[in-house]
C-alpha cells in the first residue's frame, strides 16, 4: 500500500516546514492526484488520519483534486 509512504512523506514536508517557519497546525492540505496516477484517494485519506493522529496535522481538512494524467502534487497547507 504506498498511500502511506505517500502520507509519510506529506508528514515529513510539513515536519519540515514547521521547523522552517514554526505554526500551531496545519487546517488543511490540498493534493492534486491524476486519475491515472494508480493512488487510491479513499486509501490515502485513510492513511493520512491514522498518520496525523496525535500530531499538529490531527484533523486537517484533506482536499483532493483528481485530473487526468499521473500527477501527484502537494498544491497547498494552510496552516494556524
């Protein structure tokens, strides 16, 4: 299941960037997923809640867009 290496790694950017520019929480993350990029976005929310349990990202609003193509891309994190 690499929705949660992929959820590993959005935890690990927002780690990242909390150290960079420090913030309470993060509101909301929105993805961009292509159609044929073979992620499943109901396994990747899945992922992403049991990940962010307990941490600053608990309960972010997890936006997904899904065009055509292959595209997997961080677009935003609104942070508090």
């Amino acid at each position: 299941m690499h929705e949660i290496a992929l959820c590993q790694s959005l935890l690990e950017q927002a780690m990242t960037a909390r150290e960079a520019n420090p913030f309470d929480r993060v509101v909301r993350v929105s993805l961009l997923i292509g159609c044929a990029s073979r992620v499943q976005p109901d396994a990747l929310r899945h992922a992403f809640d049991l990940l962010s349990r307990d941490t600053f990202l608990e309960g972010a609003d997890l936006r997904i867009d899904r065009p055509q193509g292959e595209a997997f891309r961080l677009v935003e994190m609104e942070v508090s």
